[in-house]
DNA sequence: CAGGGTTTTCGTCTTATAATCGAAAACGTG
DNA sequence: CACGTTTTCGATTATAAGACGAAAACCCTG
C-alpha cells in the first residue's frame, strides 16, 4: 500500500517523499505507505501509515487510486500495490521526519520503482476530479477568497484559470458559499475580498456532468 | 480477484454468477475470479481466470473497480479482494458452465460475502461512464442501428433514452459513424434503419465534461 | 482629502452543448 | 395507392460555461 500526498504550496502542486536509506534504490525517493494490519480496511490502514511514519494527520480527502501490479515493478521479488490519492489542505502544515520532504509533482527527483507513475496518475485523477466534484474542499484553507481558490486551482491544473469563472460555476454548482466576512485589502489597495468556503468537506459529484438524462 | 461482469440481454442489465457448492455460503452465488499468478498483471490475470473458469473470452473491457477489504467480509479469515468491471458485448454468447448463470442486476438472487456490493459499485462505474466516455463499444454489437442502441443504453442506465439525443451526442463527439449500410424494417413497416458504429474499441473520455479549460 | 491605481465583484453578452419538438423521408400493408 | 409506422433530420428551446467590461471598494500619493 502505498499514498501520493498531494498538497498546494508556492503556487505548485507537491508531493510527500522520502529518501530511501536502505537498497534497492537507494538515496531514490518513495512513496510512503505500508502493510495492511488485521481487523482494518485499507482505507483506514493508510491514514494509520501516515500518521505513524510520516505523521501526517491532516488528511482533509483519500480515495484509491489504483492497483499497480507489473511483474517487476519491484525488482527480484513480486509486490502488488494498492496505491492512494492522499490531500491535504495548503494551510496544513505536518512535522516532517528527517528523511521526508515535499517535491513539485513538475520536477520530482529520481523515485522509486514506479512511484513517478503512480503519482502522475494520482495528478490526473485530482485534475479530473477538480472538474466535475467539490474535491477543492481538500485542497483550500477553511476559509478563503477567491484570488486565493483560484491560484489553487491554477496550481493544480497547470494552467490559469479564471476567478470570474471558478467563483460562478462552483456557486452555481451549490459547491461554494460566502462566509460574509471579508479581508483587508493587500499592499497594493483594491477592494476587500470577500471570504468564501466549501459548502461540503465531503466528496459529491455534480450532477450537471451525467449527460443522457432521464426525461422530465 | 473477482470480476463483475456485465451485459446487456432481454432489455436487461445482466451480471455472471457462479452457484457455490461449497461452504461457505453454499448455494449462494458469487462472482468468478481467483488468484494471481506469477508474472502477470492484475488485468491480464483477471482475464485468465474468466477464460479458464467461466470460459468468457469476449470481454470488450476490463477495468479496475475497487479494492475491497472490510475485515470481516469472507467470514473466518482475512482476504482482501481487487474487484473489476468488466463487459461483453450483447451479440456474444459465451457457453457456460453448469453452476454459472446470468442474472439481472435488478433481481440478484442471494449472493456471497459482499459481492453484491461489488455488483451495485459496477453498475454505478458503468453508468457514469456510459455519460462522459464512449463505453457502449463494449455493449454494442459491432453494428446497430440508433434504436438498438437506445435499448441498450436504456437498459444499463434504467430509464428511457431519446433514441434522437443518443445519436446526436454521440455523433458530436465524433464516438458513432454511419456504416452506410441499411437494414430492412421489421414487420410493422417504417423506413429502414442505417447501420452505425463506434468509431473506436478503446476507451475514450470526452474533453467536453472537462469543465475550468484553459483560457483560448 | 481629492485623484489615480488596484483588486474584486457582478451583470451582460456570447458560445457551446444538450433536450425538445415536429416535419419529412422511406418503408410495409391492406 | 392511401395509411400507419419507424426512422431521420432540421429547427427551436434550455442550460451551463466562457469572455468581457463596468462598477464597487479599497490604498497610496501628492
């Protein structure tokens, strides 16, 4: 079992490594993760790996991402991996151990075993999911603007999109809601932002996207 | 490993099931599947065992479902299951074996363990992708004519299509083409219907249900 | 404290895609 | 050959997203 934690920092998408000590691959990055203890779901076995080895608690969503099982994805002896799409929010903040760090998903190091794969297939499944669900609730602070979910979004999909737009579609969508308050304006003057929130921190899907409906 | 195997017969959405001999949950019915072996992928395993226990070999797509893992879920000892979906088209007819049988996902029989659950979870994956992919390949018969296809895709959605939407969406996105062929009309009269086909056998995702594009 | 620069916000317009409707085409049957 | 039937296709409507620009609300400078 094994987790791409993603989270969004200095306007990048990055992801939790650490730096094996021991061979194979060593001074290579991995993946952290674990073995699947009795009486837990892997699911719940995950989030007990983070915290113990990388304590990360912050967890704001995990999902499966996929089983990886190529013969020799591990090299001499056969290992099949449950991987996970692990997030947390960009105002966490976890302890990292020594040997832990958090790399641009753009420019990683050398990795693992197929640890590069997993995590760009842990990339576009976010992107996708930014698409058409609510999945940004796991990626922004509890409170936010609009300039600030914007440059989330634009870090995460890699490329600009546009606040006017975001704003209306995840209103529109029921996805967002406005707190009523509202932040001092930056250095550089302009109108107060005003402060917004996921109106669910759970995963839903829009319906807007099920094309062929059924008839009214 | 277990597959849940899906096709559409008689209007129907229809699953494969095997009737156990054996404790535990003699008499119940489960989905095929069984163990990897050395040397080969998850996918490519799935597929053997379908072919060597149930003798389906038409299978027009096979994708990962979910890893299911609750402790408790094969009563007594601790086995985790990756679940797949997988479909055949409506024109195979695979010879089963004695215990092995199609049943309809709206009526299953009383099932082993959890795989009714792996059952409804195939039928949700399928009908959310029957919206934003071009997955009816794998249900449809190599051709069709539009209102054979609206059957089959009323019948894995479980409600009525308009035979004119169908066509026209699919057509957009460039998933159907005209063979030029026609068929004779049935006994009622009415004009002859054209022959269609998928323009392609590979999963395909619409880039239209990407909503927050890149700015032209 | 007035004016200019800045950022946010919101309404309007345009575009893209799907749903609905109805007429025309093309066949069998009596 | 008129009639019912089914398919097909164009026209219209509905819905949602993208683009654009004006107005709002702030800061700073002179």
């Amino acid at each position: 079992m094994l987790a791409g934690v993603l989270r969004i920092r200095d306007q990048a998408l990055q992801a939790l490594l650490w730096q094996r000590a021991r061979p194979p691959h060593t001074h290579r990055w991995s993946l952290p993760g674990g073995r699947l203890g009795p009486g837990e779901t892997v699911e719940r076995s995950i989030r007990r790996q983070l915290a113990e080895k990388v304590d990360v608690r912050e967890l704001t969503h995990v999902e499966q991402l996929s089983v990886f099982s190529a013969p020799e994805r591990v090299p001499g002896k056969r290992v099949v991996a449950t991987a996970f799409l692990g997030l947390i929010p960009c105002d966490a903040d976890p302890t990292l151990p020594e040997d832990t760090a958090w790399h641009p998903v753009e420019t990683l190091p050398a990795t693992a075993f197929d640890h590069e794969e997993i995590l760009l297939t842990a990339r576009e499944r976010l992107r996708a999911k930014l698409s058409y669900t609510n999945i940004g609730f796991a990626l922004a602070p509890p409170r936010f603007t609009v300039a600030e979910l914007r440059d989330i979004y634009s870090a995460a999909l890699g490329y600009r999109v546009s606040a006017t737009n975001l704003q209306r579609v995840l209103s529109r969508r029921g996805a967002l809601e406005a707190t009523g308050e509202t932040v001092s304006s930056g250095p550089a003057g302009g109108r107060p932002p005003a402060l917004f929130r996921f109106t669910s921190r759970d995963l839903q899907i829009t319906d807007a996207f099920a094309v062929l409906r059924p008839p009214t």
